[in-house]
C-alpha cells in the first residue's frame, strides 16, 4: 500500500467515525497543528468537542510572577475515560478502563493478547453498544473461553499486570525468529517524529501513544493506557489483514515497558519494540529469552539496547 493511499484510508475513516485516533505517520498528516487537534475533537456533525475524549471544566490557573502568586479563571479540557465491557458469547469477559475511541479494535486485540483468538476468523460478529460502553463479541462455533478465565478489570495504569507468561497460554507465545536488519539511524530519526506526533497530548495530556511502522502500513494510537494503544495496534491489524506485515514491522512507544508490554509485542511477533522510557528487569528478561530487540531511553539521538543488538545495524 502507497503512502497515498494509507492516507486516504485514514482520511475516509475519518470522516465516516471508523478510526477516530488513528493516523497515517509521519509522512502525511490529515490537517495542521490547532486545526488538527479541533476537528480531531469535533464530531462529525460539527456539533463541539467529543465529550468522548473530554470534558471541559472551569479551573483556577496559578500563576506566579515576581513573589505575587495570582488565581485566574479559565477553562480546562481533562481527557475522558470509560470502563469498557467487553462480552463473549454472551457473556462478560473483561472490564477495560480507555478513551472511548476504537473500541471494537481494542476487544479485538485484548482478545488476541489473551489467547482467546487467533485470526480475525475466529470472530463470528462484533459490534459495540455506546450507550452501554459495551463490545459484543461472538465466536465462530468451536471457539470459547475456559470457565476458569475469571472476569477481570484492568485500569488505565497496567493494573493486570502479568509478571511472566500466562502459563496456560504458553503455547502462543513464541520466540520471534527472522533475521532482517533495522537502521539505527532510521529508529532514531523516527523516534524524533514520534515524539512530535502526539495531538491529543499536546492540548489536553493524559495519554499515552504508540507507533506502529512497516514500509507499507503505518497506524499511530494515543490511549489512556500503554496497554491500551498496543491492543488497538493489534485489532487494527487484525481487522485490515496486515498481520502478515509485523515480522519485519517496528513498535515505538511514549512510556515504561513494563512486562504486561512485553508480553502483547511477543504473542504479535513484532521483532523491534523502542521505548521513550525505561523498561522493568521482568521485560527486559522476556525481551532475552523471547529474542525482541528492546531499546529504551531513546531520545533526541541516543539510547541504550537491552537486548536483540544483533537486529540492528
């Protein structure tokens, strides 16, 4: 696929709701700077702000000048959140707390970080109730959750949090294996435009953003939680039939690898995973013994490899 026509994929998603959250990055950019964030913000009816990305309050601004600290009124847009519920078969599986943006692609890929499916055709149907914050999942005949696979609620802040491998789901996960050879100074270079991507951040703040990067399809996401934004990476991928493109595909992220993030790169084969922060000790163990080249750290033009340094070059 064309720069061009990841472009107009994303502009037509746009427009029609379907992607609201994902852009085509960083060659082309669907308008500029503020008038980029508003239409971001606004509906397509053109009726205001989404309140589901945000609310507007009336706040008192501190300012302090010369030893005299003074309060102004102004208003202050604070990034919204809902608990997503997410049913299979009917019933409820999990509780996920997220910008209510991209929903379906954030069940999708929940779904397959957990094991539950495989492919996109293990899903019979899917379809999201806004009034309930709800995604209905249906699974094809043969497919199913284990009775002991609890419901759970996971936070914005990565509050599931495995440690190490789910030891019941084992099987899915693999060492990653390919042998191809990613730029050092192409990771730098698109590091720096990752940072600068982040509209939501820059006029509201409380998110998170993630990168994903292949020479033919590119998707950048900003959520609530880190967890959140690689989960709608892979349900976007999923649902567009791109997951053939991730054993030579490179994740770029805004926050801290903990193991929970290690573990969602792993289960989706991507070999490159390149942190702005710090990874935990429990990632960076995952990271050796699954063979994923981590970076962290990396800013401006530097960073530390933690592990797979036989990738770069």
């Amino acid at each position: 696929m064309s720069i061009d026509n990841i472009a107009s994929y994303y502009e037509e998603s746009f427009k029609s709701g379907e992607a609201e959250g994902i852009r085509e990055f960083p060659l082309k950019r669907i308008v500029d700077d503020r008038e980029k964030i508003d239409r971001y913000l606004k509906n397509t009816s053109g009726k205001g702000l989404d309140e589901r990305l945000c609310s507007a309050f009336s706040v008192k601004e501190i300012n302090y000048d010369d030893g005299e600290t003074t309060l102004c009124d102004t208003e202050k847009y604070v990034i919204g959140e809902i608990s997503l519920k997410i049913y299979i078969n009917g019933t409820e599986y999990a509780s996920l707390l997220c910008l209510n943006q991209l929903t379906e692609e954030l069940a999708l890929g929940f779904l397959y970080s957990e094991g539950v499916i495989d492919t996109i055709a293990d899903v019979a149907n899917i379809t999201y109730n806004e009034r309930l914050f709800a995604v209905m999942v249906d699974l094809v005949p043969g497919k199913s959750i284990d009775k002991c696979e609890s419901l759970r609620s996971v936070t914005s802040g990565c509050g599931k949090c495995f440690t190490y491998i789910n030891p019941l789901k084992r099987d899915k996960y693999v060492p990653l294996s390919g042998h191809d050879k990613f730029s050092v100074r192409t990771i730098l270079r698109s590091m720096n435009e990752f940072e600068r991507s982040s509209e939501i951040y820059k006029s509201i703040g409380g998110v998170h953003s993630v990168f994903f990067h292949h020479d033919d399809f590119s998707v950048f996401n900003e959520d609530i939680g880190r967890h959140n934004c690689f989960d709608k990476i892979a349900g976007v991928l999923l649902r567009n039939g791109k997951m053939n493109l991730v054993e030579n595909g490179m994740l770029y992220v805004s926050g801290r690898v903990s193991s929970e993030i290690i573990t969602k790169v792993i289960r989706l084969g991507i070999p490159i995973l390149v942190s702005k922060s710090t990874p935990t000790a429990a990632a960076v163990t995952l990271a050796r013994e699954y063979n994923v080249c981590l970076l962290g750290y990396v800013r401006k033009n530097s960073g530390f490899i933690y592990s797979g340094e036989t990738r770069l070059m």
